[in-house]
C-alpha cells in the first residue's frame, strides 16, 4: 500500500471526528509563510491573492534565496514550493529541513508535476500536500488558506493512537505530526490509561480492537465507566472484516470504524 492511501485512511477519520464535533476555529496570531517560486508573475500574484491580516509572506525565487530566508527567519512556519527551481529542486530543501530542524515548517508543493511516485515519496518526508499548478487561482488560493487554517487549529488538538503495532504507531504518528497535531502513542490499553491520568486533554483515540491482555471492546467499556474520559471519541482501526466486533464497538461508544489496510 503506498503511503498515500495510509494517509487517506487516517485523514478519513480525523474527517468524522471534525464532522462530528464540529472543532474548526479561526486563530488570529501571525502566520509566517514563505512563498519559493521562481516565476516572479505567479509568486507576486500567488502573494497577492493570498494575503490575509495575520499572514507575514516572504517570497523566494530560487533554493539559494530561500535558504537564506530561512536562515534569517526562524519564525517561518509554512512554507509554498515549487519542485523545479534554477538552482535546484524542491525535494533537497524538503530533506535539507528534514534533517537540520529539529520541528521544521510545514511544506506545502505547488507543482505541476504529476508523478505519483514523487509524490509518495515526497508525502513519505514530511511534505503536508500537494497542489498542482493547473488549479483555477481562485480555487487554489481559497484550498491553500483552508489547508494552512487548518494546520494552524491543529496544533491545540491532542490525539492518542492505541496500537500494539509499532509500525502502524510510527506510521500513524508521522501522518499525525506532519498535520501539526499533538499525538502520544500506547502500545496497550495499560499504558492509554496512564496517558490519559497524567494528560488534561485528550481530543481523540485511535484503537486497536485486537490487542493482547485487553481488546478494543474491554478498553471501550473501562473509560466509558470514567466520568473525566468517558466523552473522549474514539475511532476503531481493525483489519478485521467482523460485522460483530463492529457493532459491538459502536455500542461501547466508538463514533466509527475504520479498516486498517497497513
């Protein structure tokens, strides 16, 4: 399965959980973007379309430029990139930030390639989404300001992912990090437990029905009897095709059950 349809199955599910609590807000602190571009038309106009009151922009139209920006304003927290550049590629920024920030921007490419393996891969290091240059301007400046929005609101969310599978902990956690969310891992119900006593605020759950010592159902039914969590949504992940288990968990509370295809 490519790292793209991973990131559709959870994003799936951070969909039902917005859709249902309704949790969207506008944050109004300054948002510090920068837009790399070698095009000078289509970053001024990108620039221009996309400015808000709370929106500092910062243009590059070269690696170089950009670099040095980054350099000078560690406050960037976003930033536009166009793939090809005069003097180089997009990715060895992507990668460059990977490795040298200890919590690098969000990046967010703007590109008229459509090689879907660049693409998994790219989305494999970090890179928050994808946006083709083709897009009307209308519609791509409106998704880019609802996607940084979006991010930015993220960042007060707190999730917990209850699997006994490190690798679909790890995977979950990257997916989860990338769109700016606060996320703590349990590898059992006993450890998701002793998160959620020492946590103020847990957003959200992420669980495993089929885990050793206690299943999904048993955990469902303990933080239902408790009266500071038993609010807390939580979503199922399973590989399992069991219609049972799947009516059962949403008897216990679960808002929805999502099949773990990792």
């Amino acid at each position: 399965m490519t790292y793209i349809k991973i990131i559709s199955y959870v994003l799936y599910g951070i969909f039902v959980y917005y859709k249902l609590f309704n949790l969207g807000k506008n944050i109004l602190n300054t948002i510090n973007i920068l837009i790399v571009e070698d095009s000078k038309t289509f970053n001024n106009t990108v620039t221009a379309l996309l400015r808000r009151p709370n929106y500092k922009i910062f243009q590059a139209y070269n690696l170089n430029d950009a670099k040095k920006i980054l350099v000078e304003h560690e406050e960037i927290t976003y930033i536009l990139l166009d793939l090809i550049l005069p003097d180089g590629e997009g990715d060895d920024l992507i990668l460059e930030l990977t490795y040298e920030k200890k919590v690098p921007p969000k990046v967010i490419v703007l590109s008229g390639d459509k090689d879907l393996q660049r693409r998994n891969y790219l989305f494999e290091h970090g890179v928050v989404d994808y946006f083709s240059k083709e897009t009307p301007l209308r519609i791509l400046i409106k998704d880019i300001h609802t996607l940084i929005t979006t991010l930015h609101n993220n960042n007060t969310k707190s999730i917990l992912v209850v699997d006994d599978s490190s690798f679909v902990r790890k995977s979950i956690n990257h997916i989860l990090h990338t769109k700016n969310y606060n996320v703590h891992l349990a590898k059992n119900p006993l450890e998701a437990f002793e998160i959620l006593k020492q946590k103020d605020k847990i957003d959200l759950i992420f669980l495993d029905l089929e885990m050793p010592h206690m299943n999904g159902i048993e955990f469902l039914e303990k933080i239902k009897d408790e009266e500071g969590i038993k609010n807390i949504p939580v979503l199922i992940l399973s590989s399992s095709n069991d219609r049972e288990n799947y009516a059962r968990a949403l008897r216990h509370g679960a808002i929805d059950f999502i099949k773990n295809h990792f």
